[in-house]
C-alpha cells in the first residue's frame, strides 16, 4: 500500500491522503481518507475516484448509485496506470451495498411496492399514494417514516 500511495501523492499534490477509519472523499478540503486493510488500495482509488470525477454531493439515491459507479470506473483507469488489479466481484459487491440499500429505501412500508424519490428524503408511491420519509444518512438502516399527504 504504502508504494501506490507515495506514487499517489507524487502524482496528486492537490490531494491530501489521510489515513483514518472510514474511507471517503471530503471535497471541502481535497482530502482522500483512506484505511490500510486487506481492501486498502481498491478502497483508495475508489475515493480518488470521486476526487478526479468531482464529486461532491448527490442529488437523489439514483445519482448517488451513478457517482458510486463512476468512482469505480475512474478508479479501474487509474488503477491501470500503477500496475494495480481492482476484483470486478469486489466492486460489484460494493456497488450492490448502495443497490441494496436503494431499494429498501424506495419500498414503500404501506403496501411493499416501489416509491419514487420526491426529494433527497421523501418518497411517494404511485400504487397506494403512501408518502414516506427517509433518513439522510448512508450508512444506517434504512428507516421509512410514513407521513399524512399534505397540500401545497
């Protein structure tokens, strides 16, 4: 890990690479965050990945599955150019974490069918008319809140 990520750093002055305990990409100060385990260096370019797309919020569960999937497609270029391997099941895992978690997300808890995203937190379904709400976070269980139609 420790040669890739001195290559990196060399190659990336405007990214500061951290270690820390969750890996992600902060574009409030360019900072990568990275974890040195058994995944360390496909995790690593996975969040440069985010930093050379420019990356730095997402709109809608469906837009956050999008970057998460241009990540890795940066992060496999890259990965090309310093002679490093990246498992396609690897990634396919990781990516169906964020499948995974969109469509609990968008299962409407009335009726069970799919919602559609109204906003970054609400969701409406189309065969029952249930209205709920969702939790900002990522990486927590995916909590549906029902709530009262109300009129705008």
């Amino acid at each position: 890990m420790k040669p890739l990520l001195d290559k990196l750093r060399q190659d990336f002055p405007e990214i500061t690479f951290m270690p820390g305990e969750v890996p992600h990409w902060s574009p409030e100060n360019n900072t990568v965050t990275y974890t040195d385990n058994t995944r360390g260096e496909a995790t690593l370019l996975h969040e440069l990945g985010h930093a050379l797309c420019g990356h730095s919020d997402y709109s809608s569960d469906v837009d956050l599955l999008r970057k998460e999937v241009e990540a890795w497609q940066k992060a496999t270029a890259v990965a090309a150019g310093y002679d490093v391997s990246l498992s396609e099941d690897h990634i396919e895992n990781c990516l169906d974490t964020y499948r995974d978690w969109l469509h609990k997300r968008s299962t409407c808890p009335t009726c069970s069918g799919h919602g559609l995203q109204r906003s970054k937190a609400l969701y409406h379904c189309p065969n029952c008319q249930s209205h709920w709400q969702v939790s900002f976070a990522r990486f927590c269980r995916p909590y549906r809140l029902k709530r009262a139609l109300t009129a705008n």
